[in-house]
C-alpha cells in the first residue's frame, strides 16, 4: 500500500512564494493548500497577478518552494522531471527541430526502455490525436502560433505523467481552434484520467473541463479564496453543458467571486492612496 | 468618408526555390477613415502575416498597400502596433518601455509634457504601482497592458491589433476594451483588430471579415455589425439582432472548416496506434 490516500494524491501543503525585494521580502503565495484525488481535473482561475502560474511552476519543479511543500504520490516533489509534464502559455519549443522531434524529446526519455518503434508511435500518435498528423516533420518556425500550442500539448501528453500542468495553455489561441483543443482535452481527460492541474482565465473553459474550480485572491499575499465543486454531468458535451441549470448557476459563482475580488483591489487601492 | 488604409490584390509567399508557402492570395481590404474592423480566423490561416503587411513590417509577394495614397514600404508611427506577444524590452522598466515609444515619436512634446504622456498612458491601463518595474516582474497580463499603454502613447491614427487581448482575464480584457473603444471614438482613430473571439468582434468593432483557411488563404464577406454604440456587454448577449450576426460568422467559420477538414481528409493515413508501454516514472513503485 502506498503511503499517500486517493483523495490525496497531489497534496499542497502551506505552499509561499516569498521574493525577496530591496524593500524587504515581497509574499506573492501565502499558505496555499489543496488536495487533489487522482484523477481530478482541477482548474485554478483568478486576477492576473495572482500567481496562478507562480503555484503551477513551483508544482512543476521549474520554480523554488520558499515555504511548505509538494506531495504528489505520496512522494515530496524535487525538481522538474518528466512526471509532472506542462504545458506553457507559449509553446516553448526548440526552434531548430522538426514537431516529431520536439515530441520525440520527451518520449526518449520516458519510454527509454521501449523499442524504437514504440517510441516511434507514441510520437505520431500523439501528433496525429491533436491534429498535426500532416505537419510532423516542420519545424516551429513554419507552423503558425496555434500549431505551435498543439505540438507542446502533444508533448506533454506523450509523457504519460502522472500529473498533467496546463498553464494558460489555449490563452492565446483563436476561439474556434480553442474550442477544438478544450474538446481534445475532454477527450484525453476521459481517456486517460490525468490528474490535472490547470490555470486560466476562462470561466466558461474552466466550466467544461474540471471536476472543481479553485478560486485564488488578488496579490500579493495570494491564497485560496473558494472552491467550487463543478457538478456538470460527464462525459461532457458543450451545447448539453451550456443548457444545464447549474452551469449559469456555476458561472455567476465564479464571476461573483472574481467582481467581488476585483471590488476589494479597488479599495485597497484607494485606502492607501495617502 | 475617405480611404485611408488599403491593400490591393496582396499576395504573400514564403521561402524560395521550390520551397514557398503560399500564405495570402488575392487580399483586398479598404479601411475608411475612423473606421472599426475586425479580422477573425483559424490559427495558421495568415493573421499575423497581414497585420505585418499592413505595418510594413513585411513586404508583399504581389499587390500594394497604400496608407492615405503613399504605398506602405517600412513601419511608421502612424500606424501603431500591438503585438500578441508583447515584444517589450526586457531590459527597459514599464515607464522605460513607454518612453522609449513616447520619445521617438512626440518630438513636439516638451520634457515635462512627455513625461506627464507616459504617466497618462500607463495609469489608463493600471500600471501606475508597476511603473518601475521590469517585464520580467511583470506577469503575462500586465505585460500586454505595458504593449496597449506603449502603442496608444504614439497617437497613432491606425492601430493594428495583433489578438492584443486574448490572453488576458475576463475583467482585464473588458477594462482594455473599453479603453480602446473610448479613444477610437475620442481620438477618430481607424482600428484593424485581429480577434479569435468572434464576440469580441461582435462588442467593437463596425464590420467582422473571415480570414479563410490557408494554404494561399484569401478573405470573406464582410458580415456588418450594425449595432448602435455605446454596446452593452451583458444585454448584448441576448439580443436577437446579435444572436443572428454571431450566428452567421460562427455558421461561417465552421463551414471553413469542415471544407478544409474534408478536403485534408481525401489522402490521410490511417491513426498511429498507441503502444502499450508505461513510460519510466510510472514503473517504480512507490511505497
């Protein structure tokens, strides 16, 4: 038996991010906790400068843990590795290699003990599922922002982590291909059951792919602010979604909450004015 | 109403000796004095390609741009650009990034004057507590309003607009419209927006024109937004008259695309098969 519960399989405990300033260390996360079960689709919304992707990197392993730590599998987290795989707002590909190679990266060293020809399928499969079947062998230069986004969300996919991090990753697609993507996502969440971890600023995106959307205060000194337990029926499907009597229910909740957020920065704002 | 920015039968290739990407064909597009367009389409279909155009940031393979009769050969400030991913200088502060732009172009403002320009443009998008700071303390949000504060500190009489806001919150992404709505009407500024929210298209702008699906993409109808302003967000939503243009644009869009999916569809392979092979980290076991 493992030494970690299914209810908690990705544990934040106390998580801080404290930067330190000339004018003194600066708190963007204070004491942030959460427990996720496996399997979970968590979508975390909020202001911008909130430090939604400050929580994500430090999860990640790319950003260091001032305080608290991160449980994920009954294991505290150590830096990055391919376990928990992200998605970044910008692809972040390596310019000068083809999208198969770009994938292939990754699966070389996950699959390390598989045969080529394993490898080999993972990458086109992957590929092919979102959508890149005919421009594998281009490199990011002539593939356009969108196809860009699609070979890192491959990539990540491909690694088969145990938890999935999604940092904006469709911010800056158009609606239409958004819309194709978030469908993807429905579709590898119902075939996979990643546990995933998500930022965005989507309410409505949050709506249709999490399990519970996490609600985050304005910075600094960030924290929890609300959970919502997202009780639309799966397997979804986006026109059923949007006639359900709890999604208008759910997504006046959230924008509530973020007016409301939005309300108390103004105060503060001009409380402190002098 | 008088044209000011136009682009006759425009044609843009990449690459050379066999290897070229046929991006744009055939593009015509007039802008008319203080006009509001909005340009929506799939990603890959050319966007960014034509709003280079338009600046003179790119050169067309064929065809004119002409800016107020002169063809377009280099960027200017009268024509101000917002780009999707920022592109501010890393090494410059927020009021460093404004400056920079406030400097070259307002030689007609005195010092103090110039300053007071910055100042106005960065406390319109709320930056005034992160004027000091730099774009790597910045998050991605705050960053592209330092790019809108930077753009519009030109006084440009068109702005073009690369998807300025899709990457932004909800709230954010309202204030920014609304600013930019007010100057458009203010200051008579002729607006192209490029946009992946047909609904954004919907709330600013006087005209909504498909970009089609490339290779060699050309562009739509222009579907009319014949709306009276000031437009209300939230009543908006349900209005029959919007309902009816949303429709439209979306119906049209996804006609595109199941004509592109069809067409690509004649001559693919059959799907990879996925192995069944857990990857390295799945293996240890934990206990």
């Amino acid at each position: 038996m493992n030494s970690y519960t299914h209810t908690h399989y990705l544990d934040l405990v106390n998580l801080c991010k404290i930067y330190p300033t000339k004018n003194g260390p600066f708190t963007v996360l204070e004491k942030f906790n959460l427990q996720v079960v496996e399997g979970e689709f968590i979508c975390l919304i909020g202001h911008s400068g909130c430090g939604k992707s400050t929580i994500l990197t430090m999860v990640a392993g790319l950003n260091e843990i001032s305080n608290g730590n991160v449980m994920l599998a009954g294991h505290e987290i150590d830096g990055a590795s391919p376990e928990r795989a992200v998605v970044f707002q910008s692809p972040s590909l390596l310019p000068w290699l083809t999208a198969y190679d770009n994938v292939m990266l990754g699966v070389k060293q996950a699959f390390a003990h598989g045969s080529k020809k394993e490898r080999d399928q993972i990458v086109k499969y992957y590929l092919e599922s979102v959508g890149l079947g005919d421009n594998m062998q281009k490199k990011p230069p002539e593939l356009s922002q969108g196809m860009c986004q699609r070979v890192g969300i491959a990539r990540a996919f491909a690694l088969k982590p145990k938890l999935m991090i999604l940092d904006e990753p469709l911010g800056m697609l158009d609606a239409l291909t958004k819309h194709e993507l978030q469908d993807l996502f429905v579709k590898l969440h119902a075939e996979h059951k990643l546990t995933t971890l998500m930022v965005t600023h989507d309410v409505d995106e949050a709506l249709y792919l999490s399990d519970r959307v996490v609600m985050m205060t304005n910075g600094p000194n960030a924290t929890l602010g609300d959970i919502l337990k997202n009780t639309l029926p799966r397997p979804r499907i986006r026109e059923d979604i949007m006639e359900h009597p709890d999604y208008y229910k759910h997504r006046d909740y959230l924008i509530n909450f973020l007016e409301e957020q939005d309300h108390q920065a103004e105060r503060k704002k001009t409380g402190t004015k002098d | 109403m008088s044209i000011v920015l136009e682009a006759k039968n425009v044609t843009k290739n990449f690459g050379h000796n066999g290897h070229t990407a046929e991006v744009l064909d055939q593009i015509n597009l007039s802008l008319e004095q203080g006009e509001f367009v909005a340009i929506v389409g799939f990603s890959g279909t050319g966007k960014t390609t034509l709003i280079n155009l338009l600046a003179g940031l790119e050169h067309p393979t064929s065809g004119t741009i002409t800016c107020k009769g002169k063809p377009v050969t280099e960027p200017s400030p009268e024509r101000g650009i917002i780009f999707q991913n920022y592109s501010l200088m890393p090494w410059l502060t927020v009021r460093g990034n404004v400056s920079l732009a406030v400097h070259q172009t307002r030689k007609d403002l005195s010092a103090a004057e110039r300053k007071e320009c910055v100042e106005h443009y960065i406390e319109m998008v709320n930056l005034s507590a992160s004027i000091d700071k730099r774009p790597g303390e910045l998050s991605g949000g705050m960053r592209q309003r330092v790019s809108v504060a930077r753009a519009l500190s030109m006084n440009p009489e068109i702005l073009l607009m690369d998807e300025p806001l899709s990457a932004l919150d909800a709230l954010t992404r309202a204030v920014l419209q609304d600013q930019i709505l007010e100057i458009w009407q203010k200051e008579q500024k002729t607006i192209v927006l490029i946009t992946n929210d047909v609904n954004e298209g919907i709330l600013m702008a006087d005209r909504i024109i498909p970009l089609n699906i490339g290779p060699k993409a050309t562009l739509g109808p222009s579907f009319p937004v014949d709306l009276p302003r000031p437009r209300n967000r939230k009543t908006m939503n349900h209005d029959p008259h919007v309902k009816r243009i949303r429709n439209e644009v979306n119906h049209y869009l996804n006609e595109q695309s199941r004509q592109h999916k069809a067409h690509s569809k004649a001559d693919a392979q059959p799907p990879t098969r996925l192995p069944d092979l857990e990857p390295a980290h799945m293996k240890k076991e934990y206990c």
